[in-house]
C-alpha cells in the first residue's frame, strides 16, 4: 500500500524539503500546484503531493520493514495488466515532473504556458529567448489564454523573428551567388538544385565554379550535375583563377560558387576561404547550416562564419531534424535572411522558399 500526503509551503523546494524529512529519499512526487485562495492563484502558496509504499521494503523513513509475514496471493492476469498500466501512467507522471523541476520557473507558470515552456525546452530554445516568448504571451494574452490563442501569439512572434529572403532575378546584369558553410551540409547538393531550377525551369544561363579542391568526390558529383544540365564548370585554387573564372562567364545570368567545408574551428583555412570568396565579388553569400546539428555546434558554426559578408541563410535537412530551436535562437542572434530550406536528397525539388509559416510548422508541431 502507498501512504500519500500533501504538503504545503511557500515553494517547492521547501516541499521537496519537508517530504524528504517525513518519508526519506525513497519518496516519490505525484503531483504539484498552486493553492487557490478566494479563487485567486496565490503564487507565494504551492502543493506537492508526495507518496511511498508502507508495505513494501521502505519504511516511511527510507529504512528497510519487516516483510508481511502473510502468504502473498499470486495476481490474476486481469489484475497483473491492471497494475502494469497504473505503473505505466506513474512513470510517466514521475518522468514529466522531474523534468520539470528542472526548471524551477515552469513551476509557478498556469498550465498552458507550462506546457508551452516545456515544449521550447524540448526543441532546444536557448533560455533567454524561451522566457522572453513565454513573457511576451502572457503579457499580451493574460493567464486564461488557450493553447491556440498561444499559438497565435507564437507565430506571430516567429515571424517576427524570421526573416524571408526574396531572392534577386538576373535583370541587366549578372547574379554571382556564392554558397559557404561547415562540411557535410550539404553545399554541393543544394548549388546542383539552384542551378537546374534556374536551366531547366526558367530558361537562364548559368555557370558553375568550385573552390571545393579539397574533396576530390565534391568535384567529381558537381561535374556530374554540369554534365546533365549542360552548364560549364570551372576549378579554381587561388583568387587570381577565380577572378579569371569570373570573367570567363561574363556573359552568364547566374555563377554559382561551391566552396570547401571547413570546420569552424580552422581559422586559417575560412580566412583562405574568404579570400577566395571574395574574389569572386559575389552579390549574394548564403551561410548553409545543417537543422541536424547540435545546438552548440550549429551557433558556434555562425558566429564563425560570420567573418564572411553573410546575405543569406539556408537551412539544410529541416526533413531530418529532430529539433528546430537553435534556428530560431541563431535567427534571433544574427538577424539573417532565410533564403532556401532544403528537405531532402532529390534534384531539384527538394529545396524551398525560407518561409516563416513552414518553419513554425516545423517548431510547434501539433502545439494548439
């Protein structure tokens, strides 16, 4: 048999506090509150509902009792997935809350936004922005608000964040695009799609260049795709060729530059990079990062990458992207443009518009 009881105090870690003290460590949290008094929330006033098995082997003090010298009957089956199922829903209830407390502002929060905040948490929205979007709701919607009345309030608030870039048409002169950013993003693949849209659905010239000399397998797979579109494809090592290159396709609408994945970390090879990339006098420079990448990695690889003349950003493998926080914490950090997501390996449909709603889509999920 469990012994459950309820304590009351002014937080909960003075809760917590009591219930160690009266059952030991062994206690279990079933679930917590704010006191209603005069059926207003009083946020000095919280309740935790604490139990501990009596009969099992702790005591109420977490020290080993005495077993119930009574012959135990064996359970039914019914009984057996009866209890199953209770241990199912208390574990759950125990998972949820102790994720909670690790975070102790969610504590004192009404239900909705407490789902909300959590839900941030989950997608890896760095904290600052995460309390400023629970803020700004509960200051513009009050605590009654619903969960799509929060939802509202969060694409809003995306938008807000999410700049759209509405990519430049070749008119009189020429569009010189060049794309950057860590290796294994997905460059090469994404330079392929841009190209065969702009050929093959809009009937333009274009010119490819790559300074991707480091992997001699980028070059071969951006051959093969000039090959099949029938577009020209320069290699250039130092920024003299590519000034050469440049002026070989003067008379293009589009150059799409290809450049090698570096590691944020390679100071000296993005300064060589950039060199490069600045040779090529490029209207447009779009930073590609991965969706997949840890948060630390992903916010690290843009503040590195900075030191370029960044237009644009594209987002890679938003299909494979188990979380999208960091994009909107990145978003939020530097104030780039999304120019292009990509979300999946096909040529060339498999790259969209960077648009605020699918990226909310992408966030919030089922969330309202």
């Amino acid at each position: 048999m469990m012994r459950i009881k309820k304590i009351q105090a002014e937080t909960v870690q003075e809760a917590l506090t009591k219930i160690r003290q009266e059952f030991g460590p062994e206690a279990v949290i079933l679930h917590t509150r704010k006191l209603e008094a005069n059926g207003a929330v009083d946020g000095q006033q919280v309740e935790v509902t604490a139990g501990i098995d009596s009969d099992g082997t702790i005591s109420p003090k977490g020290q080993q009792a005495q077993p119930d010298a009574r012959r135990e009957e064996k359970p039914t089956p019914d009984e057996t997935s009866e209890i199953r199922e209770e241990m199912r829903q208390m574990q759950q209830i125990i998972t949820k809350l102790t994720k909670e407390l690790q975070y102790p502002d969610v504590q004192m929060l009404p239900d909705v936004y407490r789902e909300w905040y959590m839900h941030l948490v989950a997608q890896e929205v760095d904290m600052p922005l995460l309390k400023e979007l629970i803020r700004g709701a509960r200051k513009s919607l009050g605590d009654d608000a619903s969960h799509m009345d929060v939802r509202h309030h969060m694409d809003c608030a995306v938008d807000n964040i999410f700049s759209q870039s509405i990519p430049q048409e070749a008119g009189q002169g020429q569009r010189r695009i060049a794309i950057i950013g860590p290796t294994g993003v997905g460059k090469t693949t994404t330079i392929a799609k841009l190209a065969t849209q702009k050929t093959i659905e809009e009937g333009r010239t274009v010119a490819l260049i790559t300074a991707d000399t480091f992997r001699v397998a980028a070059t071969d797979q951006l051959r093969v795709f000039a090959d099949l579109i029938d577009v020209p494809l320069e290699i250039v090592y130092t920024p003299i060729e590519m000034r050469e290159a440049i002026r070989k396709f003067d008379d293009y609408d589009y150059i799409y530059v290809d450049t090698t994945g570096r590691s944020q970390h390679d100071h000296e090879s993005l300064s060589v990079m950039r060199r490069l990339v600045r040779a090529a006098q490029p209207e447009e420079v779009h930073l590609m990062l991965s969706a997949t990448t840890s948060s630390a990695t992903i916010l690290a690889a843009a503040e590195r990458f900075s030191i370029f003349d960044i237009t644009d950003l594209i987002i890679s493998k938003i299909d494979e992207a188990e979380t999208m926080g960091t994009v909107l914490t990145m978003l939020h950090q530097h104030g780039w443009p999304v120019s292009y997501f990509t979300n999946g390996q096909n040529v060339p449909e498999d790259v969209v518009l960077g648009n605020a709603t699918l990226y909310s889509e992408r966030l919030f999920g089922e969330m309202g």
